[in-house]
C-alpha cells in the first residue's frame, strides 16, 4: 500500500517524501518537472536508501494517472501539484486555472473510479485574503485576492461539496503559512526557476552572490520595524504534518481545513538578522515600495492541528536559516550542477 504524491519532485513533496518513508510508508511519484528537477527524486533516494517509484507525467493526463492506479495500490493521495506563483497567477490566470483546477478533478474523477477515498491537499494561508484579524483560525471567512489564491478557494469549496455527497471520503485541506528552511542534509531544498519571488531563496541567493542586495518591499507596515510580518515554518515540520494528515486520513471520514503554521510572526528584517546570524554572511538591502496586496501582518493560530492532528511545529528561525544556508551554500546553483 503506498501514498501517492503529486508534484512529489517540488520543494515541499520532496521533503514529505523523506517523512513518509521514514514514517514506514511507501510512495509512489508523479510531476510533470515543470517547475522542479528529477534530480531531487534521486536525492530523497540517497537520503532515505529507498527507491522512489516516479512518473513523469502530467497530473491532467487521465490515462497516465489511471496507468498509476492500476499498477500500484494506492491507498491515499498528497497533492501538491499545481502552479503557485501570485504575480504570474495575475498575469496567466487561465493557465493558473486549468493546471490547478482540472488536475484537481480529473485526479478526484480517477481516485473515484478506483475507490480511492482519502485526500490530503495542499491548501494556502492565502484563502483568508486579507483578514485584519490575526491569528488566523480556520473557521474565519474566506477570499481569496487573487487567482492563484482563488485556485486555492475553489479546490476547497470543490473537495467540501464532494464529501457532502460522499460522505465516506476523507479530506485534509491542509493550509500552509510560509514554508522555508530544508532538509538537515542540505542535499534538498528550494530551487526557483528564474528571480525568487518569495523572501527566504531571495536572501539565499543574495547570500551565495546571485543577486546583488535584497529589496525589502515596504517598511511603513503597521508592525514591529515597519516590515511585513509572516509565519515562517519549516518544511521539515510541514512534511511531518503531512505525515500527521495521511495517518488522520486513513482514520477518520471528513473533510476539514487545518491550519499548518508556528503561530508567531517574524519581520522581514528580522528574518535577514538571523539568516546573517546562521550564515556569517551580511546581506545587503535596499528599501523599495510596498508588494501591491502584500498585508502587513499574517500568523496562525494552529491548535486545531496540534488538537486533532496530534502535530505541531517544534523547527524555530535560527534552525530555518541554519538549514537554508546549508542547502543554498552547498549548491548555489540549485540541482544544476554548474
Ligand atoms: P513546487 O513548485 O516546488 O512543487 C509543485 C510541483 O508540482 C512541481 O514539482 C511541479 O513540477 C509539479 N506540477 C505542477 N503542475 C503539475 C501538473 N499539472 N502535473 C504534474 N506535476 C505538476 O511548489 P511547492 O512550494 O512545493 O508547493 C507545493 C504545493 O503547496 C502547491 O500546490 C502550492 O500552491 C502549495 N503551497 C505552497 C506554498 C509555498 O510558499 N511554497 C504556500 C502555500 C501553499
Ligand atoms: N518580501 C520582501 N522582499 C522580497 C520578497 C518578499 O520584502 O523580495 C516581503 C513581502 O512583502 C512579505 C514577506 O517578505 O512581507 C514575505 O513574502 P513572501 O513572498 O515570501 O511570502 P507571502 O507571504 O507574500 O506569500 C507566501 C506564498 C503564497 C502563499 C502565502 C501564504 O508566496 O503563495 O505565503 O501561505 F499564499
């Protein structure tokens, strides 16, 4: 019996490859490579000393997931996959809809047809839009901002329309704060295609000297250094939720949101501090505007996680820098081998 995870080759999939298998369960890949490297697959091989079984295909590609059914006893599935860039979302918002939607449900269609009923999907801190009233508990309304975040929104509305009319599915809608951090070998990480638009690769890669300073976007926010507040989490702790999520799933019937975060923030400044603190390396910023839709201040509350879940995140900053630097230190090129 295995877990299947959908772009299982991407920064978070990779990490959670490594916690299931160390968790005893066997996994069974498939990602298209469109915004990650088969590379990594090999990697989580050398980390854990097992093969990973890995199809590259496309997750819209009905046959090839029904191929992946038939050949492997699927007992649950991760989805990962999908397209997550906010500004490109804006400029390509079909292209946002038809990769995250229809992979959603041609993946439900096909989990039907083989009775496949437990569900853990990668949802997004970012289905609360622009909610002033922090923490973040998972029953506050909803809205997404903007299409890759309605992406987000409507798989949820999908996945809880589908266990109202099957009530013997299971569903993990799992909404992550800010993933960053990577596995303590530092042989896996984040590698973004192109400039970083997320915080933690950008000062990374200022760091190993790709790119000339940080632009830190705004410092009029109403917080503590007048910089925006995030909840920063380790990927290590989110794949270890995922790892939670699977054995509630394969438990309970249901279909509920849980909240993947520390629940304290963390500035943009004081983020550089302490990855100039792990890393001895001083990174040089510059002041820039505010990000158009950025909110000044975002963190979980995540009890209900630890309550139901039995998880919590237990990886502080310092950590999340040390392993970081690791990783970009030892690869500054990302899996390219240049
Ligand atoms: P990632 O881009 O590293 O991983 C996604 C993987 O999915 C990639 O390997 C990509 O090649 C693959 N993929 C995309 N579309 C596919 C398709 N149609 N068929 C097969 N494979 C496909 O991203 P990540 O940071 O690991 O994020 C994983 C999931 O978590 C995404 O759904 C993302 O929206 C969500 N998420 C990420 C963050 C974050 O900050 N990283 C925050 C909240 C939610
Ligand atoms: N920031 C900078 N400079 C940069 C990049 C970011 O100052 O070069 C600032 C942003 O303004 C924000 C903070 O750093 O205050 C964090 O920005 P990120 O882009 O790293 O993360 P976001 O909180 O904007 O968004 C991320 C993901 C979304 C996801 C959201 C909630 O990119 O997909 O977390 O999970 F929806």
């Amino acid at each position: 019996m295995a877990v299947l995870i959908t772009g299982g080759a991407g920064y978070i999939g990779s990490h959670t490859c490594i916690s299931l298998m160390e968790s005893g369960y066997d996994v069974v890949v498939i990602d298209n490579l469109d915004n990650s490297s088969a590379e990594a697959i090999r990697r989580v091989e050398a980390i854990v000393g097992k093969p990973v079984k890995f199809y590259q295909e496309d997750v819209r590609d009905k046959s090839a997931l029904c191929k992946i059914f038939t050949e492997n006893r699927i007992e649950a599935v991760i989805h990962f996959a999908g397209l997550k860039a906010v500004g490109e979302s804006a400029k390509i918002p079909i292209t946002y809809y038809d990769n995250n939607l229809i992979s959603t449900l041609y993946l439900i269609e096909v989990m039907q047809q083989f009775g496949v009923k437990r569900l853990v999907f990668s949802s997004s801190a970012t289905v609360y839009g622009l909610s002033k009233t922090m923490p973040l508990t998972e029953d506050m309304p909803l809205g997404a901002i903007n299409p890759y975040g309605r992406t987000k929104y409507f798989i949820e509305e999908i996945l809880r329309d589908l266990y109202a009319s099957e009530p013997d599915w299971s569903i993990a809608l799992l909404r992550y704060f800010n993933p960053i951090g990577a596995h303590e070998s530092g042989t896996i990480g984040e590698d973004p295609r192109g400039i970083p638009n997320n915080l933690m690769p950008y000062i990374a890669q200022v760091a190993v000297g790709r790119l000339p300073h940080l632009n830190v976007f705004g410092n009029d926010y109403d917080t503590v250094d007048g910089t925006g507040v995030r909840d920063y989490i380790h990927v290590v702790d989110l794949a270890e939720g995922h790892v939670k999520a699977v054995d509630w799933a394969l438990c309970h019937q249901g279909c509920e949101p849980f909240n993947l975060g520390t629940g304290k923030g963390c500035s943009v400044l004081q983020l550089k501090d302490a990855f100039e603190a792990a890393s001895g390396v001083k990174i040089p910023y510059v002041i820039t505007p505010r990000r158009p839709g950025d909110p000044d201040t975002v963190y979980a509350n995540a009890e209900k996680a630890k309550n139901i879940l039995g998880w919590e995140a237990k990886r502080d900053i310092k950590q999340m820098c040390e392993d970081t630097w690791r990783w970009q230190k030892n690869n500054p090129n990302g899996y390219e081998t240049k």
